[in-house]
C-alpha cells in the first residue's frame, strides 16, 4: 500500500486526566490513520526518546506513595523530556508531512502544573515555548471524565500523580475545560465514557476534516 502525505505535516494531542483513556484512544487513532494510508507517527510525553523515558521513569517509575517533585522541578523535568521530543521526532515527522499522534503534549502542562499545582500561568506558558519552539498541536482532543470516575477505572494509584488528593485532579479537569473554551476550533472534547470505538470515530472525522482543509487547492485558485 501506498503511503499518503498530507500537504504539511500535522500534531494531533490526546489531553484527559488519569483514567479517561488517552493511550487507548492514541493508539486506535494511529492505526486508523494507517490503515488509511498515511504516514504516522506515535508518541508519549513524557517518553518517546532515550531522554525523554529516562525522564518518565524518573518522574513516575517509583510507584505508589513515592513523593512528588518540587512543582518547578517536575515543570522542567517534563520540559526537557517535550524539548529533546521535539528535536528528535516531531520536527522530523513535520518535515516529511508526517501525522504525529502524541499523548499528552503542552496543555498537559498548562493543566497540571498551572491548574493543578497553581503555577503561574505565565512562567509554564515560557516553559512550554522554551521547549516547543513554537510547535503547537493542529487538533487536540480532550478525553473528559470526573475525575473520580477516570481514577476508578485505574484501581489502586499506580504513581504519585494519580495519588493526589481528589481536588488537584479537579483543579486538572477545570484547566483543560477551560483551555478547551479558549481555542474551540483546536479542541474537540470527547465524554471519556463513550466506547472507544465512538471516540476513534469521531476523532478521525475531525482529523480528517483538518486534512481536507490543509489541501492545496487547484492550481491558480
């Protein structure tokens, strides 16, 4: 089969608090993605290079009742993590107008470290464009859930994050919300309940929206 290019290449972010689904959600995308003929790539954050799942396992391979990092340590630890992300594989990917599906990208940070350990928003917004050169996503999709219901499905809290008090993963939740009402053509939020094969659905009617409307038209036109 083929390998179809886009006309420039595309980020497309998966954001949700613990529990709502993300990875499966990423993962399903990607392969619809492929099975369509495009050229995709599939990443995490933090993670996806040698760095970068150095750093994950830094941050969240102590396990349950492991202490969190000092708010600005984790900011800039998860920073490194998206800068050497970005060099290494989304550049790249963007080059050859590849799709990238990445879960959890720069709203991340707004959310958890801003909305959740109340940061200011200004200095993880510096953060954010320190790391990403100015690579923002073309389409996010949130996963929304009460965040009780999405740390239920998780059982017992698998690393510190998901062992925060049930108010830092409200505060979470009420970021990405807003985040989602401040740039509603990038977002499109999804009710995490729904089965998986209804969100692929409708996350790939919207990618392939942004896909039709990337097109270059008629010469001339």
């Amino acid at each position: 089969m083929t390998t179809a290019r886009a006309s420039r290449g595309l980020l497309v972010t998966v954001e949700g608090g613990e529990g709502a689904g993300k990875s499966t959600l990423a993962a399903m995308l990607a392969d619809r993605a492929r099975d369509a003929g495009l050229d995709v790539e599939a990443c995490r954050e933090p993670g996806a290079t040698a760095l970068g799942e150095r750093i994950r396992r830094a941050l969240l391979g102590a396990g349950p009742g492991a202490p969190a990092p000092a708010p600005g340590a984790e900011l800039l630890l998860i920073a490194a993590a998206r800068a050497e992300l970005v060099v290494e594989m989304l550049r790249p990917a963007h080059a050859r107008r590849a799709i990238v599906i990445c879960d959890r990208y720069e709203d991340s940070t707004i959310a958890y470290q801003h909305g959740g350990r109340r940061l200011d928003r200004s200095v993880v917004a510096v953060v954010n464009r320190a790391a990403t050169g100015g690579l923002s996503s073309d389409l996010t999709l949130l996963l929304d859930i009460a965040p009780a219901e999405g740390l239920a499905r998780g059982g017992a809290a698998g690393d510190y994050l998901e062992g925060e008090a049930l108010a830092f993963h409200e505060r979470v939740r009420a970021c990405y919300r807003e985040l989602a009402r401040e740039d509603p053509a990038r977002w499109l939020v999804l009710d995490a309940r729904e089965p998986p094969q209804a969100l692929v659905a409708r996350a790939w009617e919207r990618l392939d929206a942004l896909r039709a409307s990337t097109r270059p038209g008629p010469a001339g036109r």
